[in-house]
C-alpha cells in the first residue's frame, strides 16, 4: 500500500516522547502511536545539571530493540553553544555536550541533535570554526563508542548560525559531522515549503548541499511567517505549510528518518499525527527497500 503520492515509503517516522513518568511509558508511547523512530531528552534540557546514570537503562535499550525503533535520537541540552566566544562557556558546553553523547550511547541511542549555537557577534567565519573545535573536542571527550552529534540549523534570529543549507553544510564538511534539519526553521529562516513546488526546490536545495550528510529531519510545521526568523512548532497540517507541499518534501529526501517536535495533544491526536505523516511519506507500510 502507498499513500497520495503513489510511491512506496522509505522515510522512517516517529517524534519525541517524554521520559517523566519512566521509560515503560514511554515504551508505550511509542507503540500505541506507531513509532519507527524516537526522541528523547537525557536530561533537563535547560539545566547544566550532568545526565544521572538510568538504573532501568537495559528495559529501554531492550524495549527499542524489541519494538524496532531506529533510530534512537537524543536533543542535547539547550544551554549548549559550541560557537560561544566565552572560551569558559565553550569548555562548559562541550565536556555537557560530551556527557550527553555518553549517556546517550548507555540507552541504545544512535544519535544526538545539538543546536549551533551563536556566534554573538564575533562573526558568523569565527563562530562556524569555534562550532567545528567544540565538536571535535565533545567527540574526543566522549571517546570511542559514544553516540553521533548531529548538528541542527537554526532559525537566523540575531547571531545563530547555521540558518542556510549552504552555512550547515559547510560546517559539518569541516567538523566531518552530519546534521539534522528542522523544517519549520528552515521555513522562518527563508526556506518556501508553502507550495509543492517550493517544497521540492527546498528538498532539491537541500539534497544538493548536504547529500548524504542529512542524517535527520525534524518535522515541524512553522507557526510564524515566512523569512521571520521566528521559532515556533505546529502539528502537521496546522501551520504554514500544506498537506501537498510535505508530500513533494518526501519525494526529494528519501530514506531520511523523521521526528516530529510538535505539540502534544490527546493521545488519539499524537497517534493520528504520526499516520498522517507517514502517507504523506508515502504510505502506511513502510518500503522494504532503500532503509
């Protein structure tokens, strides 16, 4: 079976959980929603504070290998700027950067997105090259074994980096990294994926950038205007961006996994969201082939 767009499915689909009430229900969660894929925090995302070790970490490593999701993804914490030009802020964001991608790899998770940060006016040039030595000295912090960073575009507001496909792109050749792209920030920061064929130019502009160093895709619908520079998730189909344009979305990043961040709603809601993204993709089975 394929959806709307006649094309079997290739793009692995899931969105981010919370883990407050335990990794059982989270587990849960993602069974009763359909998950292919996850998100999860390791710890408070707007605290310094270091991932505490999980004494049930083995039932979540065990349930997300039992119910086949893959993969496993991590948001770091939102203090992080890798980019900062405080070199004591820098230091404090990789060695948490570094703990993250620890904690990460104890859970069974595969990767791990950190946003880019700011260059807070010294330049988006020196911003990008302190970004490429922030990760390079998480990675050799966490040592071998340890989850991927992925880095996330940004929005463009102010200082951040990392808002074009072309900055992103350039950044993780240096850093021989991969990244992850959020669409509703791409969508703010200039990116047209208000009609099908704005959707397959963006797909086809990112593809072109970034190949096969598009390890992620944060689907978002944008709540604010085009080209505002203003964040803000919507549930698919209730924001800027219509049914037609994600389905040519589709059509230009195959076998790219996708995790929604948008709002939690019912449960029925959130199970809902995911089978609607997943024919927009391209149907309800998923392609057998290409993943």
């Amino acid at each position: 079976m394929t959806g709307t767009t006649g094309r079997a499915r290739t793009n692995r689909v899931g969105r981010h959980l919370p883990t407050s009430g335990g990794f059982k229900k989270t587990l849960r969660l993602a069974q009763e929603q359909g998950l292919e894929t996850v998100q999860i925090f390791v710890s408070n995302p707007q605290s310094w504070a270091v991932p505490a070790p999980r004494p049930n970490a083995e039932t979540f490593v065990r349930g997300v290998r039992e119910a086949g999701l893959s993969p496993v993804v991590v948001h770091a914490k939102y203090l992080i700027n890798l980019a900062s030009p405080d070199p004591d802020h820098r230091e404090r964001s990789a060695k948490s950067l570094s703990a993250e991608l620890s904690a990460a790899s104890s859970l069974g998770a595969d990767l791990v997105v950190v946003h880019a940060g700011s260059h807070a006016g010294s330049g988006e040039e020196e911003g990008s090259k302190r970004l490429v030595e922030g990760l390079n000295r998480a990675r050799e912090l966490a040592g071998d074994g340890a989850a991927e960073p992925l880095v996330e575009n940004s929005v463009g507001a102010g200082t951040q980096l990392c808002s074009t496909f072309g900055a992103l792109a350039k950044m993780a050749r240096e850093a021989g990294a991969r990244a992850c792209v959020d669409t509703a920030h791409a969508y703010v920061a200039g990116y047209d994926l208000s009609t099908p064929e704005g959707a397959r130019e963006v797909a086809g502009e990112l593809k072109g950038a970034l190949g096969d160093r598009i390890a992620l895709l944060h689907l978002n619908d944008a709540r604010n205007a085009l080209g505002s520079h203003r964040d803000g998730h919507e549930r698919i189909g209730e924001g800027r961006i219509p049914s037609s344009a994600w389905e040519e979305f589709f059509a230009g990043l195959p076998n790219v996994p996708v995790v929604m961040e948008t709002p939690y709603a019912t449960p029925e809601v959130d199970a809902e969201q995911v089978q609607i993204v997943k024919a927009l993709a391209g149907g309800l089975p998923l392609s057998s082939y290409g993943v």
